[in-house]
C-alpha cells in the first residue's frame, strides 16, 4: 500500500544552495525536524472537481475539459513529488481509492507531532468517507515505526488536519485557522492531546477556507500571510506574536496563485508560482524557490502544502532555536 523514495540535491541545485548561504552568512546545521523530511502524498489517480465545498471549485468547468485537466493533474503531481524528493525530502505514498477525489490533499488526513496523529474529521459530507482511509494508513505507518500514537478528536469536534494547524518550528506552536471546516474547540484539544500551544486564527474569506492557503511559517522564524483572508481579532493575534520585520504580507494577486500554500524543506521553499517581488524578498532571507506548476489542483482549492503531509515534525527543544538563531546572528529575520 505504500512505497518510499528518495533522492539527494542535484549537484546544480546544491551548489546554488550554498552560494545562497553564503551570501547569507547561512550554514546548513540539523535541526530538532532532522536531515531527512518525510512526507505523506497520494497520487492523483481518481482526483478530479466532482462536487463544490468551496470557492474555487467548478464541477461544470473542469468536466468540459476533464481528459486534458487529469493529465496535467498527473503530471503537475509527479513534478511536485520530483520537487520534493530533489530538496531532500522522503515520501510515504498512499494508494488512491476511486469516488474520493480530494484524497490527494494530505495534508488534511491529520496533525502530526513528534510522531503522534491525531486523526482528522471533515465538515463536508464528501470528504468523510476518507476518513477511515487515512485512519487504516496510519496504522501501517504504525506498524513499520513511523508514527507512535494514534488518537481521535471528541465527538462532534471538526478539524481538517495540518490545512487547518500549522506547525511553527520557530515558536514551537501550532497556529490554527477556524472559521469555515475547523472549529476554535479543537485548538484546546490540541494542546491537551500533543501539549504544545495552538493559537486561533479567525478566517475572514470563503476562498481561504483553510489556514495553509493564506499562511506559512518558515523555519527563520518569519511567516508568509494574507491579510486579507483573515479577521481583525487573527490579524491581532499573528501581529502580538510575530515581530513586523518576520512578517511577509503577500498581495492578492500572490495569494490567487496559492503563494502561501507552500513546502519548506531546510533551505528551498517549493511552491506553485510567485511573484518576482516575493521570490526576491525570500531570496533575501537566504531561501532558494522552486516553483513547480499546480494549476490543475487549484481548481481545487488546493496546491503545494494541501498535496503533502509533513510525518517528521518534533517539538525538540531550545537547541535548534539557539542553533538557528546562532546562523542568522542572533535574531530571525
């Protein structure tokens, strides 16, 4: 049911990597995430726009032009994978099951902490029956080793997984968006259940119904963000507790691109598409971007980071904070 690969940077793409460093002043060190990210995908096999839970979603039109869009779905996948595999990462690959077609969004299976799952549950009755699909992976993952701890949320309680919780390797907490498929409840359930702090982002736009389509947190400790997509009381709350040089406000025609909805694997963010503007300034933070097309999944609603899910996040301690702050001069930037 799975299977696991993995590739190393290309000599071409590390040898920009280090110049990037060094123009930096940015080493590579293992951090408490370790050298080897693992992530949790499903290929495109059955994916398609059949039904509409949010905005961007448009049966009609993707059924007109269904041959060529799965095509490019399979394609822009594989890219995206190939991506990830050359940034250094692993991937855990979850068979497709026909009549689910949002099963390639991962990301959305569950939160996952230093090797504990808890479980998703949806909002939309068309995405529940992944449910028990995404429970059965994780219990073979458990079986070779992979993740510890498998645990449900309450009855009743509704969270859609790492789209909705995003892990801030910098602050060591999760930030969780609400408002459209998460409910706030989750976020104390959360920290009593992995105990780590889980701050409550209000959503503002139907368009940005999860948290990881308008919000990303780099591993410098600066975070990419929408304004637009979320409330003033969120807003409140992203500005109480990350300092305004670390903030990087993208505009709406970035955010349109599904900017945010990235992949930070060390050093390289992998996404969709963005602005000269964008790459520029997270060039400055010592980043290399590599974008990789996703326009089929857009149609969607989804991209980079709803088509993965990170397994080998861990709450460490103060020594990859210390390390890293050592790297950027003491400071995030």
């Amino acid at each position: 049911m799975f299977a696991i690969f993995s590739a190393d940077l290309s000599r071409k793409q590390r040898l920009q990597s280090e110049k990037c460093r060094a123009r930096m002043n940015i080493h590579t060190t293992h951090t408490a995430e370790g050298s080897q990210p693992c992530f949790f995908m499903c290929p495109p096999q059955h994916f398609a726009v059949s039904y509409s839970i949010n905005p961007w979603m448009d049966p009609r039109a993707w059924a007109e032009s269904s041959a060529t869009l799965e095509m490019e779905a399979d394609r822009q996948w594989v890219g995206l994978r190939h991506a990830l595999l050359a940034a250094g990462a692993t991937i855990e690959t979850l068979k497709p099951a026909p009549g689910l077609p949002d099963l390639v969004f991962t990301a959305n299976a569950a939160v996952v902490l230093d090797r504990k799952v808890v479980l998703s549950r949806f909002r939309h009755s068309e995405r529940r029956d992944e449910e028990p699909i995404f429970a059965a992976a994780f219990a073979k993952l458990a079986e070779r080793g992979l993740v510890h701890q498998i645990t449900r949320l309450p009855a009743g309680i509704v969270l859609e997984g790492a789209g909705d919780c995003i892990w801030d390797s910098w602050r060591r907490l999760f930030w969780m968006g609400c408002g459209f498929r998460s409910e706030p409840a989750a976020a104390r359930i959360l920290e009593k259940q992995l105990g780590i702090p889980c701050l409550c982002l209000p959503l503002a736009q139907a368009s940005f119904y999860h948290l990881d389509t308008a919000f990303c947190a780099l591993p410098c400790g600066s975070v990419i963000y929408y304004p637009r997509a979320f409330t003033p009381a969120a807003l409140a709350t992203i500005h109480g507790h990350v300092a305004s040089r670390e903030r990087i406000e993208i505009d709406e025609t970035d955010a349109a691109r599904f900017a945010a909805n990235a992949v930070c694997i060390h050093r390289t963010i992998v996404l969709s598409s963005c602005s000269l503007a964008l790459r520029s300034t997270l060039e400055e933070r010592g980043y290399d971007v590599l974008e990789t097309p996703l326009h089929a999944f857009q149609r969607s609603g989804g991209s980079a980071c709803c088509l993965t899910l990170r397994l080998d996040h861990c709450s460490g301690g103060s020594s990859a904070r210390i390390s890293a702050e050592q790297q950027l001069g003491g400071t995030a930037l």
